[in-house]
C-alpha cells in the first residue's frame, strides 16, 4: 500500500542551519496495516508523514501509494489518497461552517466541484449516521459551527473527516497530544473502531509508549531518520514499556530521553 524507496531530505542545505533528515531511508507498509510510530524528537516520525503527504519534495527516492508513483505530486494532489489528523485540533475543521458543511468538504475530497446544493438529504443522512459512531452525541449538532466544539469533539470530527472517503492510507500525527487523558482515550477508541470497521492501512505518531503498544499491529522506533526497531503480531503485543525503553537505548546506544514517552 506504501512504499518509501532510498529518500533523501536535507533542510536549508549549504547553510549553517543544514539539516539533514533522511540518508537513504526505506519503508515498506502492507495493505491493512496499522503502525504506531516511536521516536525521540528529532527522530524524523513527522518529517516521514509529511514527506508521505507530499507537503514538500524529497531530495532523492521514490513515494509509491497503492501502487501510484507519487514522489513528484503536491500535497493537494494526492488529497484523494491520504487523510490527515494533526495534533492542533483547530487546524483539521473550518471553525465558522457548520459540522454538516465540513462533513461535506471532506465527502468531496478529490472530486470534481459543480454548481448544486451544497449538502443533500441524503447527505445529511450519512453524516448523521457516521457522527453516532463517534459517541459524543454530535450526530444531534450537525448545524453547530465547528469552532463551538471542545478540542477533543473538534479531533473526533477531523478524524471522522479524514476517514469519510476511505483514503488509501491514514496519517496520524500525535492526533490526541493535544487532548487532556480521558479525552485522548475516547478519540483513540474512535480511533481504533474506524481503521478497524474500514480496513485503513494507517501510520499514528505518538510519543507514549503504552498506546504504541496497545494500538495497531505493528510497531517502528526511529532515529535519526532510520527505522531501528520493527515489531508486529505476537511480539507486539508481548511488550512493555521497559521492554521499548531497554530495546531504544540497546539500538540506538543512548537514553530515551522523553519523559511523556515513559510517564505516559
């Protein structure tokens, strides 16, 4: 379903503030997979997403989305293969349009535009059906603009909008950072119920360990800008925290310095 292919990236390079994020990095996900992804800052997790997204070129490589060369594509291109949740919750919705009226963006996505109503009866009938699978009653507030939600309900609505069309793969970047722990669990159960009711092959970033254990079926620790740890099926679901913490410094010869990682 995707595949990174030797990229290359390197920020501001001939410059003092040079940086060079991958050397050569190589990433292959199946179909149907659900990878939480690892790492210390720095490690190159949400310079991997974006460079999937396409919201800058890579230096040298190839990106492959079910089967589809997209290495020269702008992001806005490759809108009907990839959804997005960000860790602001007030970057994924139009806060002054209606719930409704973001919901039908998103059912949009990567088609052709017309003259027309902007949201049908039968429309709204989907709309409400899928917001009563998020369990946060917002099926009952369709014509609330988004701006009046929490933060959490705001991510929920997001992720529903991502998700809507079923994107060929699902890029969440540390999507419940943001959120207090009893939201943050609610819009992962979320979470977990879509990819795994539509099969989405999807890559989630977070710094806590526990939910990278508990979540998906296969886990990647990166550091600086290589995958140095790759874990699925039974041996996923055998790890602990101190198991990663052990695995981290063991690979990359230092100390896994976050504390919301280990706390978490």
């Amino acid at each position: 379903m995707l595949e990174l292919k030797n990229i290359h990236k390197t920020f501001s390079p001939g410059t003092i503030n040079e940086k060079v994020v991958f050397k050569g990095l190589n990433f292959k996900v199946e179909d149907g997979d659900f990878i939480t992804v690892i790492g210390g800052n720095g490690a190159g997790k949400s310079t991997m997403l974006n460079a999937i997204a396409g919201v800058w070129p890579v230096d040298e490589g190839r990106i492959i989305i079910s089967g589809e060369d997209v290495t020269g594509l702008p992001d806005y291109k490759r809108a009907n293969l990839v959804g997005r949740v960000f860790q602001d919750p007030t970057v994924g919705t139009a806060p002054t349009m209606e719930l409704e009226e973001n919901l039908a963006l998103a059912y949009r996505r990567g088609k052709k535009r017309g003259l027309g109503w902007g949201v049908t009866a039968h429309e709204k009938k989907i709309y409400r059906e899928r917001l009563a699978t998020l369990e946060l009653g917002l099926e009952d507030r369709m014509t609330e603009k988004a701006g009046l939600l929490s933060g959490g309900q705001r991510q929920a609505l997001t992720l529903l909008m991502a998700t809507l069309v079923k994107p060929k793969i699902l890029l969440l970047d540390e999507h419940t950072a943001a959120l207090d722990p009893k939201t943050a669990e609610k819009v992962l159960n979320a979470t977990d119920r879509i990819v795994n009711k539509d099969n989405l092959t999807t890559l989630m970033i977070t710094h806590n360990m526990k939910d990278a254990i508990v979540h998906g079926n296969r886990l990647i620790m990166m550091n600086e800008g290589r995958i140095i740890l790759d874990i699925r099926g039974e041996e996923k679901k055998k790890l602990t925290v101190e198991d990663l913490l052990h695995q981290f410094s063991k690979v990359a010869g230092e100390e896994f310095a976050s504390d919301k990682a280990i706390l978490g």
